[in-house]
C-alpha cells in the first residue's frame, strides 16, 4: 500500500506546545513571562475571537524575534530540537509514527510552528516536515511569515502544493485541533487525538 501519513506536531506528538517552550528556551522564563504579560492584550483579543490565531501568533513573533539575526536563531533552533523536543514527545504518538516508518508509509509533520525548529528534529527522525516560514530580511527575522501560517486551511494547500495526492493509495491524518481539521478533510482515515493500536 503507498500511504501518505500526516501528523499534526503541537498536541499530537507534543504534550506541549513547542512555541511557548521555544521561547522560554531562547529567552529564559523570565523574560517569556514578562512578554506574555505585555502581550496579554492581544492574547485576550484572540481568546475572544475577535482576531484570529494567525494575527495573534505574528504579533508574538515580532514582540520576541523582530531582528534577531537569523544565524544565532537557527543555532538555537537546532539545539532546542536535540535538547528539549525529544521531553516533550508523547510516547504512544512516537510508536505510532515509527510503525508507519517501519512499513515505509511517506510520513509527514504538518505544523504551524516554524520550520526552523520543528525540521531539525524530523531530519533526524528521517521524516518530511512542512511548517510555517519565517520572513528573513538582510540576515534578520523580521517577526512575520513568509507566506502564510500553516494553520487550518494552509495545511491543505502545503500539503498538496508538495504532493500529488492521487499517487496515495492511502492518506492517514493525526491531529488534536481545529488547525487540523482541512488536513483531515484531505484523508481516507483521520484520528482525533487518538492513536490506534500499532
């Protein structure tokens, strides 16, 4: 069977979200806590709706990253995949993800979270990954995307974008969100945050 197998990254193989501990990571917990505070407006605007994950994620960006020269983010980023990805894994998420590897199924994290972070770690597990870019101007992040969010509807065109869906006998989809719910939508089977018995 040519299968093509889709796994949301946050809350799905993560027991956390990987952004926030990303920050703490780069900032230190002090200065994350002091810029959520600050940032508290905005994130009460988007627990209420009134603007959306997309603006809300951008506005922390630019808070945190705007001019970091992208060479020393990058460095972190890989050491922060080495270092602290593997702690936040859900086991019975990784069984499942190493089952499909095992049956050489075409396996692929689909995230909002940048690549920058999120690709170091499914190099080393031998696996796609399609994540959010980050703009990058004269050597610095500029806190925007580069392009769009890979959240709810960009998942489904990243995904086809990359690949020939007709080539797959078979398309599985992991994911524990609304975020997710296009890229289920592409799928024969899908699992809300659940995982079968491998």
């Amino acid at each position: 069977m040519n299968k093509l197998v889709l796994f949301d990254f946050d809350g799905t193989l993560t027991q956390k979200d990987s952004l926030i501990e990303f920050l703490s990571y780069y900032h230190g917990r002090t200065k994350l806590l002091f810029g959520l505070i600050f940032l508290s407006p905005v994130l009460i605007l988007y627990i209420l709706k009134i603007i959306s994950n997309n603006k809300a994620k951008e506005i922390l960006l630019q808070w945190f990253f705007s001019k970091e020269p992208i060479e020393r983010f990058n460095q972190v980023c890989m050491a922060f995949a080495k270092e602290s990805i593997p702690k936040m894994l859900r086991q019975e998420a990784i069984e499942r993800l190493l089952f499909h590897k095992k049956n050489h199924d075409t396996v692929v994290v689909v995230t909002a979270s940048a690549e920058n972070w999120v690709k170091p770690w499914c190099d080393d597990m031998g696996i796609l990954c399609l994540g959010t870019l980050l703009q990058v101007m004269e050597n610095k992040l500029t806190g925007k995307y580069a392009g769009k969010n890979c959240y709810g509807p960009e998942k489904a065109t990243r995904i086809k974008a990359q690949f020939d869906l007709a080539k797959f006998e078979t398309i599985i989809a992991y994911g524990d969100s609304r975020g997710d719910q296009e890229m289920f939508g592409l799928a024969n089977e899908f699992y809300y945050k659940t995982f079968p018995p491998t």
